[in-house]
C-alpha cells in the first residue's frame, strides 16, 4: 500500500519531469508549418455533369490528386445549380472552385462571391489570350465554344456540296426538311436570331430585320428545337445541318465517331464562353488556385478541346488536326466571335420570345 508520502513524491517527480518537456520544447526552435499542410488536402470543385464530369474524371482530377496529393470533390449540376449553391452558402462557402456560364458568372462577381486568383500560384494567365482575361483577375474564361453551324460531312460529300461558310446558307431551299433550329428559348436559338437580324441590319433596338428574314426559314425546319432534340435528329440521319454549339459538335465527334463538323461563319458567330471563378472564403483557396492554374494550362487545353470540344484560350496550346478543324481556337477565330451585351439582352428577351412563339413557332 502506498503512503501519502509516497504518492507526493511521485506527484513531485511527474511535476519535476513534465516541467523539463515543456521548457525543452520552448527552447527548441520550430519550423512554421506550410498553409498548404496546415489546410486539408481536399479542393471542392462545382460543375457541369454528364459528359464533362467524365472528361475531367480522366483528364485533370487524377492528374491534379497525382502532383498535390490531395483529393478532388466533384459536385456537379447545370450552371444555375451552382449558382445557387455560392448565394445559400455565402456565408460559410462549402465549394473552392466553381465552373459556370453568363449571366450567373457575372452575378456572382457582382455579388462579390469571388475573389481575386493568386497570380503567384495561377501562372498560366500569363499564357492567356486578353478575351479570356477577367478585370481583376477575379476568375478567368478557360473555354470559349461558338455557336454557329453543324453539318454531315458525309452527306455533303455525298452531294457535291461545299461546307456552309454563312449563316445565310442555312436558309437555302436544298436543305427543306433537313434543318435543325433551336428555339429561341434556348440560348443557341436566341444566338441564331440576333445574328441573322445583325447580318439583315438590325441591332437590339430594331428586331424587325430578324424576324422578317427567320420567318422564311420554316420551310426548310424539321423542329425549332426545345427538348435537346438535335443529336438524336443528326444522328437518324434526318437532319444533315442546323444550328449548334462547337463544344457540342466535338463532344458527338468524339463519343460517336458521327460524320460532323463545326462551321464559323464568316460573319461571326455568338461566344458561349465557361468561366472558371475562385470562390471568396472557400475552405481551401491554395488549392483552388492551383486547380485554376492546371485547368488553364496548355496540356489540359488540349484534352478538353479533344474530348469536350472546348476551345482553348491558352495560346501554347496544340491540336491535332481533326481537333483543330472544330473547336475555336486562334487570334482570327476569336476575333470573328460576337458578345451581345448581356443586360440588353436579358431585358428584351421576353418580349421577343412571346414575339417568336405567335410568329415563328405557332404559324
């Protein structure tokens, strides 16, 4: 049995030890441990789904996880999702790194969700073509797709045809019954719409040029296209030209194998351009800025225009021939590319969608 006096001085010698560890280790010098370490190894990135979560499942995720040993959470959902998901967690931000289209990227920088990129961490700005650069750096265009012309190469070969060069070539009577319109509901058909009353000398104050010249293109319509209609159209053979995106022509190219190819044409076409946003006070903005600096990068450019049809905006970047001959890529090709403004556009456009539907769609 142990006595007090006993227990006290063990207590004594456990005091007399514990007081040695700890002024050893005040003494001793320390190294500041890096933010990088110190945050946990986990960047969480918001995006699209589908075919692009599967592209950049085997492209950038892994390669990101190999070089910062650190894991990658995908949250995908449509451009409006994520939206979403920035202004309820505004206050305590969830996501790092969010991938999205206009208008909801610039809301969210006027909304002040984003924050400046690192120009330290996010080198590749450097490599970027100005149309891609954001003021303020607060997040950066990483593809831009242009929404013009698809056509079967094998049909129009077939034919003797050469590949369309105009918007105009669209409305030609050989094509009855073969062509694919999207509505004006949805953003390639507005697109379509604007340009041809551009080209017919109207501007956003005076549609009346464009509404005049759509309605003679209904002869040659098998669908104003609503329901995402258009791929299965192509690909039955059914429709052999029509309005579409370039990122969507390469993505059937490359999944399908289909005989398809991307027009520009000579009188420009809308820019449909993906933005890549830091996200303020995300839990991880180390990581967030690398994962921007590699998404930019010319290798991951590169794969993205292969596989997804995205144009590059890196200007180090190099395609293969096939890739090059659909996704915009280059000074003149980005130079031929339309903004309208966004603001004007928004206003209007529900006067000129209850317009389109009693004109174009119900007649």
């Amino acid at each position: 049995m142990r006595t007090w006096d006993e227990s006290a001085s063990c207590t004594r010698r456990w005091l007399g030890w514990f007081a040695l560890t700890a002024l050893a280790l005040m003494l001793a010098p320390t190294t500041p441990v890096p933010a990088a370490v110190q945050a946990k190894k986990e960047v969480v990135v918001a995006a699209w789904g589908s075919s692009y979560e599967e592209v950049f499942r085997k492209t950038i995720i892994p390669e990101f996880e190999k070089r910062f040993g650190a894991k990658v959470v995908y949250v995908p959902g449509f451009t409006s999702q994520t939206m979403a998901k920035l202004v309820a967690q505004k206050d305590a931000p969830q996501i790092d790194v969010a991938l999205f289209n206009d208008p909801a990227f610039t809301q969210a920088r006027k909304q002040s969700l984003l924050a400046p990129l690192d120009k330290e961490r996010v080198k590749n700005l450097e490599d970027m073509y100005d149309f891609a650069r954001i003021p303020g750096d607060v997040g950066v265009g990483f593809y831009v797709s242009a929404e013009g012309i698809y056509y079967n190469t094998e049909i129009f070969k077939q034919k003797g045809w050469v590949a369309p060069t105009s918007w105009l070539d669209l409305f030609d009577p050989k094509h009855q019954g073969h062509l694919t319109v999207h509505s004006i509901t949805n953003g390639i058909g507005l697109n379509f719409f604007l340009m041809v009353n551009k080209i017919m000398g109207g501007d956003l104050n005076n549609v009346e040029p464009g509404f005049a010249k759509v309605k003679t293109v209904k002869p040659n319509v098998i669908v104003f296209d609503k329901f995402a209609e258009t791929p299965k159209l192509i690909q039955q053979r059914e429709s052999w030209i029509g309005t579409w995106g370039s990122d969507r022509v390469g993505n059937l190219k490359a999944t399908t194998g289909f005989p398809i190819a991307f027009s520009l044409p000579k009188e420009g076409a809308a820019a449909q351009i993906g933005f890549a946003g830091l996200v303020k006070g995300g839990p991880n903005p180390v990581l967030g800025n690398e994962f921007i600096n590699m998404l930019i990068s010319a290798e991951m450019a590169s794969q993205f225009a292969k596989f997804l049809g995205f144009g590059p905006f890196n200007k180090k970047v190099q395609l293969d021939a096939e890739t090059a001959s659909i996704v915009v890529h280059g000074k003149d090709q980005l130079d031929r590319l339309v903004v309208f403004d966004a603001d004007t556009v928004n206003t209007k456009r529900p006067i000129w969608t209850e317009r389109w539907n009693k004109e174009i769609e119900s007649q």
